[in-house]
C-alpha cells in the first residue's frame, strides 16, 4: 500500500469518527434499581395447606359470615376452596357426605388480637417474648421472629373455640411495638409454615397508660399522654423523611439510601401496604390518633380494646375505622372505665365496622359466648340484631381488618374452605366445635381421637383424660 493511499484511509477514518454522534454520558436514572425494603418480604410464606377431601354437608344452619343465614341449606367444599353453597346440593361422586341436622355451620372464627405464640402456656418468663420493653418505639421488631408453633393455646383455640386464622401481635409496653403477623391455625414446625399467604403485615401502637407507665416509670419519655404523641409525632417525622429519600431514589436514581429497619415499617404504612393496629381505649384518645394519621400520611385500620369506641362510632364510621373490642371487659384500670356492654351492638347500629377480639389465652377459646354475651346486652337496650349479622363480628369484618378478606372470613364460592360444624347453636354456652376445616382439610373431630392433636408441651386440662 503507498503511503499516499494509507493516509487517504486514516483521514476517511477520523472523518466518519468526527461525524459520528457522541455516546450520550450515562445519567443516574439508566442504573439498575433495588426497589423500596418495605415492599417486600425478606420472611415469606411457606404455608402449604393440609390435604383434605371433597366434603358435602347438607340439612345444617348455615351462618354465611357476611349476615346471610339458610335453614336446611348444604355447603360442599373441595381442593381447599367453597365450591357451591344453597339449599340442596348433589353430593359429586367421592365426597364425604356429613348429615348436620340440628347442627351449625359457619366461618372459622378471626381472631384479630392474640399473642398466642409470643405469650404461650404456660406463662413463664423463659417464654415471654410478646414485648420489647427497652424503647418507647420499636418498628424494626417483628411478632413472627417471637411466635413459638408449639404453644398449646393453638391446638386449645382449633378444638375449643373454632379460631381458623388470627393475628399474632407484639404487647402494647411501647408506643409503636413492631410489626405483627397474620397466620393460619394449622400445626407446623415453623412459624413461616404458618403464615397467612400473602396477608398483609399489621403493625402494632399503643396509647394512653401502658407506655406512660412503662418508660415515665424509667425517668424518661414518655412519661405523660402528651409524651406519647409527642414521641410518636417526632418518630413519624423521620419516617416521612426516610420515605421521602426512597421516592426520590425511585424517581431519579443515584445512590441508594442508607436502609433504617425501623423506617422501612412506618414507611411501608405510609405507603398503605402495612395495617395499623392501634391499642386505644379512650375516645378523646383515638380522636388524637386519626388527628395524627391525617397530619403524617397514613390510615390506622383498627382501634383494639376500644371500649369507649361508642361515643365516636360516627367518626369511626367516617374514616372508614374498624373497632376491635370485649364484650365486657372492662374497669380494670382508669382508661378501660367508662366502657359498656352495649358497645358492639351500637357500633353495629351505627354502621361502622365492628368485630370481637380476645387478647388472651382463654378468651380465643370461647369468642362465640363473648359475642352471645355482646349480643344479649344490645337486645336488652333495644337493639336487635340478628344472629347470622353478629357472626359478621366474628368473620368478615376481622379478615376486613387484616386485609384478607377476598380469601378467606365467609363461606362464599372461591374462598377457602375454612368453616366449623358446631353441634348446636354456636351462641349457647353448651356447644361446642365437632368439627374444624381449614383449606378443606379436617383439623379436628371431636368424635375422633386421631383428629384431636396437642402439642407437645400440653399439660392436660380438668376433665381430660388419657387419649390413645
């Protein structure tokens, strides 16, 4: 080659470089992006739903869970799902035909306040583990990591009081006690095992005596009601400002936000994809709290205890807030004083949505006499509600509450097959459970043995003899 053509070609060369667009420099906004900690769950689910058989039951009083009542009618149920409920139904080929002439079919019973697992029978200090005690606000702690699957008060809430689902919460020494966790009544060696699919997380608050005395009782804040919404109002500032570092970083990129565990709780509330449940018993109080949520951005799901929630259950109504309440648990220290038995059933007059709770270890075992109890003290001031509309307490609106209610909380075709056959009308005190469904499979029949597992660490209660 001459030299003359080589230098032809280097300048063609360098002349299509000069013409060629420059690379457009890479802007922050191009970089791959990890996406918010609070949308997602580093501890998923492992449920696996228990086997069971195509089941039809027939000639039973069904309580639908959602304030529908069929006499004579039949619920068939199969691969874990309500298939077809009304008044006669063709037992398919293979299915398990039970006769509940006489008998009671509902929902399983919702719990929307326990500590089951993180407070287990019996109760010794080896085992407590429902309260982080050493801070006024603890987001960053989570109720799964305390709950213990062999607890007896499981196994006790399935055989005694129909509980399919509820909600395992941190105690209430703390102004914010961390998140909670939703689970299925189902045996299991892990507490993942257990988990609710795909529920929501909740999280726990706590106003008024509980954690002024705890800390003002240490010498420090809070030590009054005005240090408690004082501590919490300063702890959701930083909360909105966390999240405001993560919206910007989801926007425009750049470098990723220092992770705070405790924010990435009050920021996925915020962000509406965790539920607040907020332990509150004075109505003067729970004003101040949905004063707070408007101020900071989020929504509290649940006032729990709430035993003056009857003098606000218009506001409640307004700002689409559920009470979570005893029947008549009461008067046992100043701000549970001024609570009445007629409190759920003036919820339910009101329109706003209401539902019962336990809160302890016996309690969860007899949530159908609570709302008996609920129920008989509404009609004796003049307000009657029907039966079938007060098991909407005990189903419907609690899956309301732990966002869970296109899945489960009524016996409607899709949802899971949790259901109970009670072998009486479920509001007298001498019926019992005979037989406990979860995802259509048969968890407990008080007509066999086989069908009555315990846990290990079950000590036995009065009247029970050895079973083989």
């Amino acid at each position: 080659m001459s030299n003359k053509l080589a230098v032809s070609l280097i300048a063609l060369a360098l002349a299509a470089c000069a013409s060629a667009p420059a690379a457009k420099p890479k802007k922050a906004s191009d970089e791959p992006r990890v996406p918010a900690p609070w949308t997602t769950d580093p501890y998923p689910s492992t449920y696996r739903a228990y086997p069971g058989t195509p089941t039809l039951v027939t000639n039973v009083t069904i309580y639908d869970g959602e304030g529908g009542r069929i006499d004579g009618g039949s619920v068939l149920f199969a691969d874990g799902k309500i298939v077809q409920v009304d008044q006669s139904i063709a037992a398919p080929a293979g299915a398990t035909v039970i006769d509940g002439t006489g008998k009671y079919l509902t929902p399983g019973i919702i719990d929307v306040h326990s500590h089951l697992g993180d407070y287990p029978s019996p109760a010794v200090a080896a085992l407590s583990d429902g309260n982080e005690a050493t801070s006024p606000t603890t987001p960053e702690v989570w109720a799964e990591h305390s709950v213990w699957p062999q607890d007896p008060g499981f196994s006790r809430a399935l055989a005694n009081g129909g509980v399919t689902t509820l909600q395992i919460l941190p105690g209430s020494a703390n102004l914010m006690g961390g998140r909670s966790v939703t689970v299925k009544n189902v045996y299991a060696r892990t507490a993942q095992a257990m988990k609710f699919p795909g529920a929501p997380y909740g999280f726990k608050m706590a106003c008024g005596e509980n954690p002024k005395r705890v800390y003002g009782s240490k010498g420090r804040m809070p030590a009054t009601r005005m240090g408690n919404v004082a501590v919490d109002r300063m702890t959701w500032q930083k909360a909105v400002e966390y999240k405001r570092k993560w919206d910007k970083y989801e926007k425009d990129g750049g470098d990723i936000p220092g992770r705070d565990l405790a924010m990435d709780t009050l920021a996925g509330v915020i962000d509406g994809k965790i539920l607040v449940h907020n332990h509150c018993y004075r109505a003067d109080e729970m004003g101040n709290v949905i004063d707070m949520a408007k101020e900071f951005g989020y929504h509290v799901t649940a006032f729990h205890h709430a035993v003056e929630a009857y003098k606000i259950a218009d506001m409640l109504k307004a700002n689409n807030i559920c009470a979570a309440v005893w029947a008549d648990w009461y008067g046992f220290k100043m701000e549970s004083y001024d609570g009445i038995r007629e409190n759920l059933a003036i919820l339910q007059k009101a329109g706003a949505c209401a539902m019962i709770h336990s809160d302890d270890q016996n309690g969860i075992q007899r949530l159908n006499q609570e709302v008996a109890k609920a129920l008989a003290a509404g009609r004796r001031a003049g307000v009657a509600i029907p039966d079938e509309q007060a098991w909407t307490w005990l189903a419907i609106n609690p899956a309301r509450a732990l966002g869970i209610a296109d899945r489960t909380g009524s016996l409607k075709p899709g949802k899971m097959a949790d259901a109970v056959l009670w072998n009486g009308n479920p509001f007298s005190t001498y019926t019992r459970p005979e037989k406990v469904w979860i995802d259509g499979a048969l968890l407990y029949d008080i007509n066999d043995p086989k069908r009555r597992p315990v846990s290990d660490f079950e000590l036995g209660q009065p009247g029970e003899g050895d079973v083989k």
